[in-house]
C-alpha cells in the first residue's frame, strides 16, 4: 500500500517567502510605483540599510521583486514588482485588512495588538 503523503497547507511556503518583520511591508511599499533604494529607507521606518539590502536581495532571488540598474552617472537603481509579487500583494491585502481591525479592536480594549 501506498504511503499517504500529509496534507501540505499552502501557508507554509507563502511565509517562507515572506517571513520575517519586513518583506511584506517592503512589498506593500513598491506596489504602487517601482521605488528606489533611498525611497524604500523613508517608507520603512526603523529598517536598516543592511536590512533593507539583504531584503531586497532575497526577494529578487525569490522572483518577488526586479532590480533594475540604469547605466547612469551618478548609478540609479530601482525595484520593481514582478508579476509573482504584485500576485502576493493581491494576496496580503485581507490579511493587511485583517491586521487593522484586529489592531482597532485590540486599541479599544486597551490592549497591546
């Protein structure tokens, strides 16, 4: 008899992809417009740049985000959505949703969320 293999829930990959305190919020920031390293820094409140670097740097490689490089003089670099990533924004905007009601609420109880 075949083994059974468990079922897999598909939030598992989803939050390795986008673990941590601040990937989900760096791709919020990027869904309106490509940004620029500079303007990522401002949206992002207390990262760090050797934060926002390895970020970047791994959601590029996870296929979440392009870098763009301009062959300028001062060099200019930007970060865009790919077409997986804007995906995953569609996907974390209920759960943004969720995380503001679920804030409200925790505030009007007096509680910390």
């Amino acid at each position: 008899m075949a083994k059974r293999r468990p079922r897999v829930c598909g939030i598992g990959p989803a939050f390795a992809v986008i673990g941590g305190k601040w990937k989900a919020v760096i791709l919020w920031e990027m869904q309106a417009a490509p940004r620029r390293f500079g303007e990522l820094k401002r949206l992002v409140p207390g990262i760090s740049e050797k934060m926002l670097i390895q970020q970047l740097r791994e959601l590029t490689a996870d296929g979440l985000v392009s870098r763009n490089a301009f062959p300028e003089v001062p060099p200019r670099v930007e970060y865009s959505l790919t077409r997986l990533g804007a995906s995953l924004n569609v996907a974390l905007g209920p759960l943004a949703d969720w995380g503001e009601r679920y804030e409200k609420r925790a505030q009007a109880k007096g509680a910390e969320p």
